[in-house]
C-alpha cells in the first residue's frame, strides 16, 4: 500500500504541471479545432441523409456558418501566433527556433480541419445542387406545369361560358334595351354593368365590327380598352368565341 501511494502522488503531481503548461491560447486552439472536425462530420452526416431526421434548409444554413465562423477563428489563432513568434525572433528570445517548429506543427494541425471543412463544405454544395435537379424536382415542376395549363384552360371555358351567356342575355332584353329614345346607351350601359357584376368580370367591352367601343363596364383599377388583332374581330364575327391570352 505504501509503495501503491509513493508511485501515484507523482502522477497525480504532473498532472497540474502539465495543465499549467499549456497555455490557454493552446487549449483554445485545440478546442476550436475539435469542434471544426465535429462540425465537419455533422455537416456530412446531415448532407448524405446519416442523421435519423431531415434537416431543414434553415438547420443546414445556420451549420455552414458555424463552419466558417471556425475556420475564421482558425485562421486568427494562426495569424496571432505567427506574429507573436515573428516578434519573439525580431527580439532575439531565447527558444525562438524551437518556437518556431511547433508552431509549424500546430499550424498543420489546425489546418488539417480546416482542408476537412472546406471538402465537406464543396460536397454540401455539390450534393446541394443534386438535389436542386433531381427526378423529384423534376417531377413536381413539370406536375405544377401541367397544373398551371389545367387552370388556365378551364378559366377559358368558364370565360368562353361568361360570354356566352351574355351575349344571350343583351339579345334577349334587346326590345327593352332598344326603345329609340336618347336613354337607350344609358339603359345598355347600365345593364352591361349588372351583367360584368354578376359574373364577376372586372372589364366588359363591347365593340363593332371595325374594332370601334360602343359601350364598356369597368373598375377603376382595370386598364382602358385596347383594340383587339382583326383577326380575332373576324373570328367574332363569325360566330366564334376568342379568347386572347
């Protein structure tokens, strides 16, 4: 037992002298630089899909600025400690030399994480863009695609079905429309606005065979008219509905 103890009270001793040893810009050092190599792993792992859960673009952007922000800090230790043995060597201080070695070889160290983050960082980016043009983005731009012209035919046809409708409704009230007075435009006019009301038609315009306005219902938001390609007008006047987009 007392061999036992005579043996460990040194150990125990040069363990505080060698904590004492290492200065505190060291530990930072070595700190910062296994945080990088965690960072960095965790940057691969969230990238190639290894963590149980799928990360978010905002999880993704916040980890690639953690990575900068180390080898930033990185950088500053090394420049720090390069200016510091860069002064030592200009005063002449003993040990310079020596100083000189393992601050080649702590630079090594901190800048292997750093070569490390900068591959992970290019295979985030190069996965990243994968993904942008992968088959399922592919896929879901071509279905909104297909979407988009879905919708855009079917307000078509109700277009097509608004018109219709009345320009059944003015040939049908043309009688009381039509009383040969000074009132009838007023009278038109204002059954051209109930009309564009009840069909929720933001503009309504209704022109002759030349393409001249002869009466229009509008909000006030919507744009003056504009008349319509001839060939439209002839297509009208044959019975057709046109429907420009």
């Amino acid at each position: 037992m007392t061999i036992t103890n005579a043996v460990e009270a040194p150990l125990r001793a040069r363990v505080p002298e060698f904590l004492r040893a290492v200065s505190r810009p060291s530990m930072l050092a070595l700190g910062v630089g296994l945080l990088t190599v965690i960072s960095a792993v965790l940057t691969y792992a969230m990238v190639t899909g290894l963590v149980p859960y799928n990360p978010t673009p905002a999880s993704l952007i916040a980890l690639l600025l953690l990575n900068l922000t180390l080898v930033l800090t990185l950088g500053a230790l090394i420049a720090w400690r390069l200016t510091r043995l860069w002064s030592a060597r200009r005063h002449g201080h003993a040990g310079a030399r020596l100083h000189v070695r393992l601050v080649t070889m702590f630079s090594a160290i901190a800048v292997l994480p750093a070569i490390l983050v900068a591959v992970f960082a290019a295979v985030t980016l190069n996965l990243g863009i994968e993904a942008w043009f992968s088959g399922h983005v592919k896929s879901a731009l071509a279905n909104s695609v297909s979407v988009a012209g879905a919708y855009v035919q079917e307000h078509k046809q109700v277009i097509r079905g608004d018109i219709l409708a009345m320009a059944y409704d003015i040939d049908r009230a043309a009688p009381v429309l039509q009383q040969g007075d000074r009132n009838d435009r007023k009278r038109f006019t204002d059954y051209l606005v109930t009309q564009a009301s009840v069909r929720a038609l933001p503009a309504v315009f209704v022109i002759d065979s030349n393409g001249r306005l002869l009466a229009s219902a509008k909000l006030p938001s919507m744009p003056n008219y504009v008349t319509p390609p001839q060939e439209a007008i002839t297509k009208a006047a044959h019975g057709q509905v046109v429907v420009l987009t």
